[in-house]
C-alpha cells in the first residue's frame, strides 16, 4: 500500500549492515496505535543528513530485509532551511484507511532518495489500548553503560544549573554595585561574557543528553530486530536437522534392499546352474534312449527276416500241420510281445522328445512347457511293412495257407490301433469316436496354468511351477 496521491517511492537492496538509523530520531512513538485513527510519525532531521525532494517515509513490519518491503508511505516534506547546521523537528500524518489492520508490530523508517535507511523508530503495534498494557524494557550492557553516561550528564546539569544560578545571583550584586562604582563595570562584563558560554555548554549538554536518548531508542530497535533474526535461524537449522535425518533413515533403507536383491540374484544364479545340470542328466538319458531305440530296430529287422524264412519254409509246413500251428501260435505270442515291447518303447522314445523339447523351450525362454502333447501313433509302420509283403492266395496250397487268417487278425489290430486316442500324460486310451473337447479336458486335467502368462505346466512338474511363478514376482 502507499498513498494515493504519490508515485512508487525509490527503494534498493542494500543491506541493513550499510544504513545509518542515528541520522534521523523518531520522537514520541507510541507502544501502540488504536486502529481507525490517523497517526502523526514526529521525527528530527539532524545535522548528518541532508534531506532531498524524493526523501520518504515508510511503514515497515519489524523483520524486513529490504527498502522494497514497506507497508506504506509518505513524502518526506522539505524543512526551510536545508542546509542548516541544527537539528530540524519535521512530523508526517498517516490516514487511518492506509494503516495496517493487524496486531504484528512495526517501525517508522526515513528512506533517502537513494534508497538508503537514514533513520528507524523503535517498534509498535495498531491495536486496541488494554488496562494491563505494560513497558517492557530491554537492557542490555551497551544500554545501561547509555544510562549511567545520562546520569552523569544530568548530574553535570545540575551543578552547572546550580552554578548558573549562583553567577546570576553574583551578576545582580555586580549590577548593583555597578550603580555605585563604574570601576567594577568591566569586571560585570566579564562576568556577563562567563555566563554566555556556561549557557552555549548546558546547550550542548542538552543536546548530546537528548542524542544519546535517541541512540538508545535506536539500539532497540537493532536489539530486536537481532532477537527476530536468531530465532528464524533456529527454526532453519530445527527444519534442516529433520531433513538430514530422514534422508539417513531412507538411506538406510535403500541399503537394506539392495542387500535383498543380491541375495535374491544369488538365489537365481543357484537355480540356474542346478537346471544346467538336470538339463546335461536329461541329455545323457535322452542319449541312452536313442540307442536303445535303435537296438529295436535291428532286433525288428532281424523279426522281418525270420517272417521270410518263415514264408520260404511254407511249402514244407503243409506235411507238419499240427506241430507247426503250435510253433505257429508261439510265434505269433512272440511277435505279439514282440510288438508290445516295440510299443513300450515307442512310448518312452515319445516321452524322451516331449522331454527334450520341454528342457529346450525352458531353457531358451525360462520355464516355458508345452502346452497340449501330441497325440501318440501307434505301430502304423509296423502294419504297413506287413501290408508290403504279398500274401500267397489260399487256392495256391493244397490245405491253404495256415498263416492268412493270423496276418489279417494282426492287419485287423493294427487298424484298430490307429483308430484309438491315447493320453500323452497317463497313457490312457481313448476310442476314435470320442468328443475332441473331452479328450482336451482329460489332458488339461494333467496341467496347470500360469495366471500371469498363460503358459501351461505339468502336475508332475509342481516345483517348475513354482519356479516359473516365483520369476513372475520378481519381475
């Protein structure tokens, strides 16, 4: 706020520590104002300042720092002589409607045209007068050495009051006698000279009396304002100490969890090298497997070349019926468990590759499974290298050919087989007419599901699951 009839006043950054407060003394300041009324700031020019047109005087809330922060102002009036060398008693009226209309306190301020504090009041308050309103007094070494140096000044008054009263007393005599005798006239004159310069130094006195008074109230000021100053300090350093300490306890934190995410990582590092070794036992048995598999195959080719010894033996067997039905019929329980071995093998050998390719898939994407097995064939080729060899006719024997009807039963099996579904988790079969959404149901039955990815799993396999799942919170 400022007043309504004058310009922005002319302010600066300077320092408190460059100002002079002792150049103009604010005189008559109140403890408080009551609000709603006009207040009259009285204050003395003295001899140390020279006052300009740009001159101000401000309101400022006690803590400011700067010129710029005043409440409101007014221009300083320019005293008729400027350039005198006495001290000037000057008084400014502030409105009523431009004064502040809280209890905080504050101090009248004369700024120069430069932007300078050339002078501050101590401070006060605008608020309603209360009967237990009580001056409190600040004293501090500096103010009580001010008071005992008034002290002796007005003792000093005295004594020269009490001496001026005696040489008026003396003069009276001298005029008198001056009457009587004009030979005493010039001693009158040097009395009269005396008493001229005892006056000019009681003056004096008053004077520098009345400018230590000022400089006290001046001190005030500062002493407050240092107190104000001290105390922002410790609620800055109180804030800070309260930051410092949560910044430690959230780096104690931050510690505790990188030492969690290294035990984790050594915990993975350890499980990664214990399925490296699964996966290198799983090749080793997956090699085992293929030999043997291949072992079932010389032992079927060696099978297929007793068949055609067999058919090459056909002409004779007609003389040997009986006893060759009987060799005949342990041949066919031979083949038969023959071909249920060959079968049980097949099955390992399926089992071995899904194995495989699961090891595979888990190892290049981090526990992944297949999803759905792949429907088991049974011994289709087996059937089919049967169905090759031509079957003499039943008309070219004189009895018939004793093995037609057994290799078509094993044509009929062989059918039936590839025919029927099997389970590539139980090895249960199902026949071909079987819906395709109950044989679905009856292998998801054997997996589980990652609620995360989707991916699938094995019952069999529950602590890959949980490996797999585990990987999911860590991420």
């Amino acid at each position: 706020m400022m007043d309504e009839t004058s310009d922005e006043p002319p302010t600066s950054a300077v320092l408190l520590d460059n100002c002079h407060f002792s150049q103009v003394i604010f005189n008559n300041v109140e403890k408080f104002y009551v609000p709603g009324g006009d207040v009259i700031c009285y204050y003395t020019l003295t001899h140390n300042i020279v006052p300009r047109g740009k001159d101000w005087v401000g309101i400022f809330r006690v803590g400011w720092k700067t010129t710029r922060e005043y409440y409101t102002f007014m221009w300083a009036p320019l005293p008729g002589d400027v350039h005198g060398d006495t001290a000037v008693q000057q008084q400014i009226q502030f409105k009523a409607y431009y004064l502040p209309k809280d209890d905080e306190y504050y101090q009248f301020c004369y700024i120069d045209q430069d932007g300078v504090v050339r002078g501050a009041s101590v401070p006060f308050q605008f608020r309603a007068e209360t009967e237990d309103d009580i001056l409190v007094v600040t004293t501090q070494g500096e103010v009580e050495e001010i008071e005992l140096q008034n002290k002796n000044l007005l003792k000093e008054n005295e004594e020269l009051q009490a001496t001026c009263a005696s040489l008026q007393k003396q003069n009276m005599e001298l005029q008198e006698e001056l009457k009587k005798t004009q030979e005493l006239q010039n001693g009158l004159e040097s009395l009269r000279s005396s008493t001229e310069k005892l006056e000019l130094e009681l003056n004096s006195l008053k004077k520098e009396n009345k400018h230590l008074k000022e400089l006290d109230e001046c001190r005030e000021a500062e002493l407050h304002q240092f107190k104000e100053q001290i105390q922002n300090v410790t609620s800055e350093k109180v804030r800070l100490e309260t930051r410092l300490k949560t910044a430690l306890d959230h780096m104690d934190q931050l510690q505790s969890q990188v030492l969690n995410y290294e035990k984790e990582m050594e915990n993975l590092v350890r499980m990664d090298h214990d399925k490296t070794e699964q996966l290198e036992s799983l090749k080793e048995e997956n090699c085992q497997l293929c030999m043997t598999i291949t072992q079932q195959k010389e032992q079927k080719k060696e099978l297929e070349h007793r068949l055609e010894n067999l058919k090459e033996t056909e002409a004779n067997l007609s003389l040997r019926l009986q006893n060759e039905q009987q060799q005949n019929r342990d041949l066919m329980k031979e083949l038969e468990e023959q071909r249920h071995l060959f079968q049980i093998l097949q099955a390992k050998k399926s089992e071995s590759d899904e194995e495989k390719q699961k090891l595979r898939e888990e190892n290049d994407t981090h526990l992944r499974h297949l999803s759905q097995a792949r429907d088991v064939s049974s011994f289709s080729a087996v059937s089919q290298a049967q169905a090759q060899v031509p079957a003499p006719e039943a008309g070219c024997l004189v009895f018939g050919n004793p093995y037609y009807a057994a290799e078509a039963n094993l044509e009929s099996r062989a059918a039936r087989t590839d025919s029927i579904r099997k389970c590539p988790m139980c090895d249960d079969i199902f026949p071909e007419d079987i819906e395709a959404s109950d044989y679905e149901a009856h292998v998801q039955s054997h997996l589980l599901e990652c609620p995360f990815c989707n991916e699938t799993f094995e019952k069999s396999n529950r602590q890959v699951f949980d490996d797999h799942i585990f990987c999911h919170g860590l991420e």
